[in-house]
C-alpha cells in the first residue's frame, strides 16, 4: 500500500521470486560447503600424496569458482532484485532494520571473492600451508555470509520479542538462528559433497572417478544423516502457527514436503550403493540423479520455509501483502481505498465498482494470486462463488485459512473487490441481494421521512414487540399519535418497506427466526469457495442425513484444512439436505 | 496541483551521515572497477580486431583480468545500493518498480555477460578471430546494464513522474527521454573509457619487467585512450550541465557555494589531469584521475538531493538509534580488510 505494485497479472511475482532464489541457495549453499570439500580435498592429496587427486580438486575449484561466483553471486544479488520489486515494502523494512547486517555480510562477501581468486590462481604456486589457509579464510568467510543471512530471514519467521522491540540483535538470533544455522550447515555440506561426486564422476582419470566419488558420498551421506535431528530441532522452534501450517494445514506445503523426502531417501540409496557399497559403476547417471535429489531437498525446505511464513511475509509484523499487522485496525476504520498511497479510485461508487475492486484485488490479493492464468489463479479459485458468499468468504478469510491475510478495509470495499472478482472475471450479477436491496431501501425511507426527527436507535423501544401489521397501521395514523406528524405519504410498496425496515429494528430475532435456514445459501457461505454442488453430491451419495450431519460436524477429520460446520443444528440439517440433492435443488 | 507519490521511508538505525559518507565512500570504487572493465573491454576488442602480437598479449591480459574485475564491479555495486536504499529508498524501489520488467532482466543480462567474460578469458587461444565478437557481446551487454541503471537512476529523482504508473502497471517505464539523460549516460561512459586507458597502463605494468615491449605498448595505448577521451568527455559534460533543469544547473554556477566551489574543484582537477595525462606522468595522471571521479561522485549527490529537496531531504528519516550493529560492522570492515590485504601479499610474495 505504500509502494506501487509491479502487475503481471497472468505471471505474478511470487514465482519470480522462488524461481531465482531456489537455484540461488541450491548454488549458494554449495558456495558454503564447496569450501571446505575443497580443504578436505586438497589435504587427502596432499596426505597421500596424490597428483591426480590434487589435479581433481583444481579442476574441481574451477568448477566451482565458474558456478558460485558467477551464477551464485549474480543470482543472489537477483533475490535481492526480486523481492525489492515483488514485496518491496518488507525488502525496505528488512534493510533498514537490518542495513548492518547486511553490510557486514557485504564484507565477508569482498573477501570470499579475493580468497577464491587466489585460491583458484595460486594453485601449485603457493606452499600448502598458506594455500590451505587462504581455503579455510575462504570457507569461514562463506559460512559467515550464510551465518548473517540466516539471522535476518530467520526473523522473518520467527522474529519473537524483534516484532515488538525492534533490537537488531533480538532479531538476529532469533529463537531458528541455532537450529536453521546448523540444519543449513550440514544441507551445505551435504550438497557441496553431491557437486564434488558430479566432478568426480565426470573425470576422465577412472582411479579419481572410484575414490573420489566415494570420498564426495561419505561427506553427502554425513550431511545428510546430520541435517535430519538438526531439522527437527529446527521444528520445535517454529511458533504454533507456523508448525501447523507445515504438519499439514498448509495445502502448498503438503505438495512440496513429498518431493524433499524421496529426494533425501533416493539420494542416500543412490550414495550407499553406488560409492559406499559399489555395487553400481554407472556413475555419470548416479551423479546427475544424485544433484537432482540435493535440488529436490534444498528446494523443498526453502519452499515450506516460506510458505511456513504465512500469512506473513514478516511474521507478525507485515502481511504477505505488505499491509503492517499494527495497521490493521485503523484501516478498517478509514477505509483501504482511503488510505493506501497508489490508489486512483479512493471514494466507491457505483461507477467504479469494478475498478476499485481490481485496485483492492491488485493491492491485497495479487501478491499470492495471479489472474485467468498461473500456478495460483484467483478466477479459477472462485469460479463456484456467488457475490454473496464472496462477500462473506473474504470478511472472514483469516478465520477460515489461516494462510490467508484478512481483508483489509471496509465491507463496502470487500464488496467491490467481490464484484471485481465475480462480476469483471466471471459475469456473475454482483449487485445487492434482494433482501439486502429491501434493508436498503427502508433506510432510505426512514432517512427521508423521519429522520429530521428520529434517529434510528430511539424507534427501537417504539417498535419492539409489534406485529408488521400494527406498524403498518401507525404509519397511516402518525398525526394520532402526535401534532407534529403527517400520516406517511407514499406509496404502498414504500409504506411495505419501511414497516419492513422498522419491524427488523425492534425485532431483529423474529426476522431472522422467521426465515428457514437455506440450503443453497449455506452451501454457498460454507463451501463453494472450494467445492462444486455436484463433486459434493457425490460424497453424499448413499449417506443417512445422520450421518451427513454427523460428517458435517466433523469436517476436520477428513482434512486439515477444513475446518467442522459451526452452524445451529437446523442449519446443519438444511446443509445436508441440500447436499444430498443439490442439482434437484438448483432445478 | 498534481497529486504527487511518494511513499513513507523506514527508519534509520544510526544518524543519515553515516550512512551517506558510506555512500560516497562505496560509489567511487564501483565506479572504477566499471570504468575498468567497459574502458578495459573497448581497448581489447579493438587491440584484439587490431591485430600483430603486442596488440594480442594486451587484449589477453585484459582478457585475463575482466573476470575478477567484473566480480568486484558487481561486489562494489552491491554496497552503494544498500546505502541508497536506505537514505532514499522510498524513490528507489519505487523507480525500480516503474521501470521493474527491464530492471530485474538486469540479472538474466549479467550472468549472460560474466559468463560471455568468462570465455573471453580462459578460451581466448582456442576462440581465434571469433574472440573480439565474444568480447563485443560483453561489452553491448554490460553497456545495456548501465543504460537501465542510469534510467533508474534518473526515474528516482524525479518523483514527478511516479503518477505514470497507472497508465503503465506492469514496469515499463523508463526515463531516456528526459533531456538530462543522454548527457549523462554519455559522461558516464566516456569516463569508463577514459579511466579504462588507465587502467590498461595498469595491467602492462605487472610483471612489466618480463615483458617490456607489453609494458610500454600498453602504457602509450592507455594514455593515448585517456588523454582524448576525457578530451571529448569535456564537452558531454558541458552538454551535461546545460541540460540540467535550471535550478539544478544554477546549483553549480553561483546559486550554492559549496557546491559551486566543488564544480570548481573539478574543473581544476580537469586541466591538472589532462597536463599530466599530455606529460605521460602515469602515477600523478591516476591518482588525480581517481580524486576527479570521487569529486564527480560528491556532485551527482548533490544534484540527486537538490532535484528531491522539494519533498524530502535526508534529515526527514526518522532516527531510532542503535549503534552497536554499525560498531559490528567497522570491526568487521577492519578484519576483513586485514584479512585481504595478507591475501594480497602472500599472493605477491608467491607471484616473486
């Protein structure tokens, strides 16, 4: 709200981002461990004095300085490219709060760069002992760039007493930095072990293909072993919220976490039988398979380690919006559309509707949700869902899915911005409901006719208990009951109206008892932000309404992600009988 | 009035000064290692297309170089950036924003051209005649980075024109046409080739005792190069300073002292470059050659603040001091420093 948004609608930022960064950590992280396979490398040669083992690691060295300095270091200066154009007020936030940080992790970067340099050139040129060091300058060097960055995007998952003090250092070891530290220490180690068995795969010696494919698998599988009791540690200390999202009530990490798993199992079989055991001489095969399962794992922890984030980009201080969470309230207060800085239509009318509603949609929904198109398509999400249940689903959105950023601003804007979603994408009517239309128009009336007089509120005690009729027939008597007064004036259907609008204000539980629950309207409220009538029908076909009901009441247990109906008993009845025969029903 | 759009900046941890001595303490050395590697790349296409064998041994030591000088133009840019970010990121992100789908193929263009450096360099024997064309490609990529940077550069001086966003949403906006833009690229470039003669003096003269012809060749190419274009460059820099906006042109012609009395400052450094530079005194051409650039760097700062003055000056950010963070920082300056230079040395000492 306080930045421009960059609008591609059919591609949507978020997928520029995780495009960029997850090939960036899976080279930057070997930008870490490389280092020290490169020692380690370099000292076995040196132990057994072995020239082919030291022409592999500088051959090896310059496979690396070729992959890490160019694409490793481009690409991450990309991430920070990216997010600055994608969510460039928490980029903002995060510099300013953390510009030390950073500039000290600028530092460790100038001397990475002039250690592998001379490293890579001073090859056979140095004595051991110095060439050593400069290996070692390089690897801690690197390691504290991945121990800087870790403090700064582990406070944005878990920020803990920083999302309210503010202090640099609360933040940055934050309640993950331990944990995250040693778990992405270990995942280098492992991936760096996984890119020196490529190397050595692909050597044309074939006594360095056997040794030293089998001394990468050792480093890969010790990694490997080691980075699976520090990710649990890593999950104790996720906060509540953040440690239900990734134990499954998030359906983005559901469908990643799988990925990582057979990556790291298929990656330990392929290292066990292939360099442990040797089973297997296809090594070339081997390594690639081997590459795309370190892929597979860094990818997928990267994934759900933002998606754990959610529905924060910065938890508990900005939304993945980029709306501040202590902003919240004054905003429903004021209005979004007032005030938000890039904003055209500021003031709703029915002309701009659609166009407020487009606004509100690009400002609050884009940031996760692209349109007509892409991996998150908001027309496809809501094609089911009438305005009304629109309207209702986004009031209470976070309550819902708790992934999910509330709507921020008025009802007035949620209903623009449901207009624009079933109106503009869908060609579904978006106007008031009738009944909403019939509330609206006895207002009106009452604004008219009375209220130069009465304000709303004192009428309440006037019309408690009385019945449509009586109302109706003081309206027609008002000068009875005062001088002052005319009898009203207008048209029948008017005088229907606001006896209608004045019988709700005095009896607001005989309108609503007055009214059976109905099925379809339940149905559109409660489910059609996911489901169709008829993939329901489905479900409910051959079930007592017992048992409907029953399954209703314990939604939870067919999936995380729902939540159990919390309607009255008759509602949940008329829900089930609609359920049951939803297509007859819509006949 | 026009409703003008400008967002609410962040606040600082320490006061603005720091952050913008870093600034300007950051900028210069990007500017050299850029100016070295587009000025660097101009001479080896040509003494690479040139032809006869000095001419080829320079082009391969330039060649040799580019890699490790692209890596610290791309580092020493990374500093400035987050410096700016923080004094003036409200204008930055939101220019980036404008003008977001061709400043983030900035990304995709650079590892394209750091790769082209790369081959340049270790394949230059086996690449023949096709070598030049490769460092061609570099250079026509490297100069389309810089044309996006200035027209970034630019965009988030002039807040003006942030409300042509709404016409434009999906990042498209850029600011060549604005009548300061060309000169300004123009000076900028004209400078990287000048200060490139230099820096080509420079690579002859590593282990120039065991190769004189190279030293010399490249010593008379080098200043040849410097010499005419910061000739040349004179006049794109007055070009410069006429297609400033009036105010900000006045800035340097009277209207503020210290700023009039820093145009002046240059202008001597100008006169004072070009007699050595003519005189084939190197080391006095160089050092004066580097304080002309930081002097330059001081000016375009004045002039980015005196186009915003209207809306924001720097003493507006909010302070909410914390200083231990930027005493982690200098420490870590210092050791990393330390640890550069003994790098540096045992390199030499092994290269003896």
């Amino acid at each position: 709200m306080n930045y421009p948004v960059w609008y591609l609608p059919e591609t949507g930022g978020g997928i520029l981002i995780a495009l960029i960064a997850i090939f960036h950590v899976f080279v930057s992280h070997f930008a870490v461990g490389g280092g020290l396979y490169l020692i380690y490398s370099e000292k076995k040669a040196l132990r057994e004095k072995s020239e082919a083992i030291m022409d592999f690691t500088k051959k090896h060295a310059r496979f690396f300085i070729l992959l890490t300095m160019v694409f490793g270091s481009i690409t991450g200066v990309g991430i920070w490219f990216i997010i600055a154009l994608v969510n460039p007020a928490a980029t903002s936030y995060l510099i300013h709060s953390f510009v030390f940080g950073w500039a000290a992790e600028w530092v460790f970067f100038v001397v990475e760069i002039v250690a592998a340099f001379v490293y890579f050139y001073m090859f056979g040129k140095m004595d051991s002992s110095t060439h050593l060091l400069v290996g070692w300058i390089y690897f801690i060097a690197a390691w504290m760039s991945l121990f800087l960055i870790n403090g700064i995007i582990g406070a944005m998952l878990t920020p803990g007493i920083w999302a309210e003090n503010m202090d640099f250092w609360a933040g940055f070891f934050n309640p993950s930095f331990f944990p995250s530290l040693v778990f992405r220490t270990f995942i280098a180690i492992m991936i760096a072990a996984c890119y020196g068995y490529f190397s050595a795969a692909f050597s044309s010696d074939e006594d360095i293909r056997e040794e030293m494919t089998s001394f990468s698998a050792k480093w890969a599988l010790a990694g490997l072993l080691l980075a699976i009791p520090a990710g649990y540690w890593y999950l104790t200390a996720l906060p509540e919220p953040a440690l239900a999202l990734v134990m499954g009530k998030s359906p983005t990490i559901s469908s990643m976490i799988p990925y990582g798993l057979v990556g790291a199992l298929l990656l330990m079989l392929v290292m066990l039988v292939t360099a442990v055991f040797r089973l297997q001489k296809n090594l070339r095969v081997a390594a690639v398979i081997c590459l795309c399962c370190a892929f597979l794992v860094i990818g997928s922890f990267e994934w759900v380690r933002e998606a754990a984030r959610r529905p924060y980009v910065i938890n508990e201080v900005m939304y993945s919006n980029s709306i501040k969470k202590n902003e919240v309230a004054a905003i429903n207060e004021a209005g979004y559309l007032q005030s938000a800085l890039w904003i055209e239509n500021r003031e709703l009318t029915s002309e701009n509707l659609l166009l407020a509603g487009e606004e509100l949609f690009i400002q609050q929904c884009y940031a996760c949700h692209t349109l007509r198109n892409g991996a998150n398509d908001i027309a496809s999400l809501t094609s089911n869902m009438s305005h009304r249940a629109l309207v209702k689903y986004i009031e209470k959105i976070h309550q819902i899915r708790y992934f999910m950023p509330p709507f921020v601003g008025t009802s007035e804007e949620a209903s623009a911005l449901a207009a624009f979603l079933v109106g503009e994408l869908h060609g579904k009517p978006y106007g008031k409901e009738p009944q909403q239309q019939a509330a609206a128009m006895g207002a009106l009336l009452f604004e008219d006719h009375c209220s130069s007089c009465h304000a709303a509120d004192e009428l309440v005690d006037a019309s408690h208990g009385l019945e449509k009729q009586e109302i109706d027939t003081m309206l027609l008597t008002l000068d009875e009951i005062s001088d002052e007064m005319e009898p009203f004036a207008g048209t029948d259907e008017e005088r229907g109206e606001l006896t209608s609008y004045l019988h709700r204000l005095g009896n607001p539980e005989a309108e609503a008892a007055a009214l059976p629950p109905d099925g379809a309207l339940l149905f559109e409220d409660n489910c059609s932000a996911c489901h169709g009538p008829e993939d329901l029908a489905e479900a409910a076909e051959g079930l007592e309404m017992a048992e409907l009901v029953a399954m209703l009441r314990s939604l939870d247990e067919i999936s995380d992600e729902m939540e159990p109906f919390a309607g009255s008993d008759e509602e949940a009845e008329a829900l089930a009988q609609f359920m049951s025969k939803p297509m007859a029903k819509e006949k | 009035m026009e409703t003008l759009f400008i967002p609410q900046p962040d606040t600082i941890p320490a006061h603005w000064g720091w952050f913008q001595f870093l600034l300007l303490l950051t900028f210069p050395l990007h500017l050299l290692a850029m100016n070295a590697m587009i000025g660097g790349l101009v001479i080896a296409i040509a003494q690479h297309l040139g032809g006869g064998p000095v001419r080829r041994q320079l082009a391969h030591r330039i060649a040799l170089a580019l890699p490790l000088v692209i890596a610290f133009v791309v580092n020493f840019g990374v500093a400035p950036l987050l410096f700016v970010q923080v004094l003036y990121g409200q204008f930055v992100y939101t220019s980036s924003i404008l003008m977001g789908s061709y400043w983030i193929l900035v990304i995709p263009i650079l590892i394209l051209a750091y790769y082209g450096a790369y081959l340049y360099d270790f394949k230059f024997k086996a690449l023949g005649a096709f070598g030049p064309w490769i460092a061609l490609v570099v250079l026509v990529l490297m100069l389309a980075i810089g044309f996006f940077f200035s027209n970034n550069m630019l965009l988030m001086a002039l807040p003006e024109r942030f409300a042509d966003y709404f016409a434009a949403q999906n990042g498209t906006i850029l600011s060549f046409r604005h009548q300061e833009f060309w000169p300004r690229f123009l000076h900028m470039m004209f400078g990287a080739l000048a200060m490139g003669g230099l820096f080509v003096v420079l690579l002859g003269k590593i282990k120039g005792y065991e190769n004189k012809d190279l030293r010399i060749h490249s010593e008379k190419v080098g200043l040849l190069v410097f010499n005419l274009f910061t000739l040349i460059n004179i006049g794109i820099g007055f070009w410069y300073l006429l297609s400033l906006p009036g105010p900000q042109r006045q800035l340097f012609l009277g209207a503020n002292t210290m700023a009039t009395l820093l145009f002046i400052l240059a202008m001597l450094l100008v006169c004072v470059v070009i007699y050595f530079g003519v005189t084939r005194r190197f080391w006095a051409t160089l050092a004066t050659a580097v304080l002309l650039v930081v002097v330059m760097t001081f000016m375009r700062a004045w002039l980015r603040s005196s186009y915003l003055q209207d809306h924001f000056t720097l003493d507006q950010l909010q302070l909410v001091p914390q200083y231990s963070p930027l005493v982690f920082f200098l420490v870590t300056l210092v050791l990393g420093l330390a640890c550069i230079a003994w790098m540096i040395r045992q390199t030499m000492l092994a290269m003896d």
